[in-house]
C-alpha cells in the first residue's frame, strides 16, 4: 500500500508541474492580463505545494481564505480571511467572464448564503486552491468542480475604456 501511496504522490507532483508550466506560459504569452492579475496569480502558484492549515495565511501553510488573502496582498490590497466576505466584496461576474485571479466561491448547495471555499481562477479553465486538512495548495481543473456547488465568481478589477486594468472595485485603492 506504501508503494502504491508513493506513486500516487508522484503522479500528483508531476500533474501540477505540467499545470504550473502550462499557466506560467501562458500568461507570459497573453497581452489581455494585467501585471496586477499576474502578479496576484504567481504569488499563488509559488504557494503550490504548501500545507493547508485551517486559519492559516501564510507564508508557509494556508488554508482557503487565507490563499487569496497572502496572494492579493502582494498588490496591495488588503482582503478579510473568510470565504464569504471576500465574496461580498467583490463585483460578481459571469463564468464566461473569469480572467487570471479572478475567485471562485463554493458551497454546499451553490447558493452565497452557504459559501465555505474560495479558489483562484489562473486562466485555461484551471483554478489554484488550498482544499482541506490534510491537502496542499494545488492546481485543478475548474471543470472537475460538480457544478451544483458553484456559488458564484468575483472580480475586484475593472477594465478602465483604454482598455487597461485596474481599479479595486470596493475600496477605489488604484492598483499597479
């Protein structure tokens, strides 16, 4: 059974390796996505790996909230560590309207009043997440999500006319 474990572990390891260079290329490649969005989504990949802790927000461990927290601040904005208010901040949007560092809200039977996880969108249909007790920080499919638990999706950037980001949209903070 240990040798199976191994495996899988490795298996895994090396799944989110081709996941991380497939983001990182891609959006070194696309003109669309702000520094600000980039820079929010690198500083969560650069979490892969670290151990999900529940309250955790860094810098070694996290746990859902705190994942998006540690990553925004690295822009300076500065967001509460719990799932809900992160919602409620932010402006909703569509699926179809995700771009890099866009979040992802999940709860029990999809509706906001029952939020309990955050992930980051990070482009390609992929999300970056800290799951649960027991986990690490990783890369997954959006579309491995049962789609009943969706309870929505933020964005705290708008497009400004010329066409370039960004304004955080709840506290008017400009961001880089």
């Amino acid at each position: 059974n240990r040798d199976i474990l191994e495996q899988l572990q490795a298996r895994e390891r090396l799944e989110q390796m081709e996941y991380l260079m497939m983001i990182t290329a891609s959006l070194d490649t696309t003109s669309a996505v702000s520094a600000a969005r980039k820079k929010v989504v690198q500083t969560a990949l650069e979490q892969l790996g670290d151990p999900y802790v529940w309250a955790a927000a860094g810098p070694d461990s996290f746990d859902c909230s705190g994942l998006i927290l540690y990553s925004y601040k690295s822009i300076g904005i500065n967001l509460p560590h719990y799932s809900r208010s992160q919602y409620a901040l932010g402006m909703k949007i569509e699926r179809e309207q995700l771009l890099p560092g866009d979040l992802v809200f999940t709860s029990a039977d999809g509706t906001p009043s029952t939020i309990h996880h955050v992930m980051m969108y990070i482009g390609n249909g992929y999300t970056i997440e800290a799951p649960r007790t027991g986990d690490v920080v990783k890369i997954k499919p959006l579309s491995a999500r049962n789609p009943s638990t969706i309870a929505g999706y933020v964005t705290y950037f708008i497009n400004a006319s010329s066409g370039v980001e960004e304004s955080f949209i709840t506290t008017g903070v400009p961001v880089p």
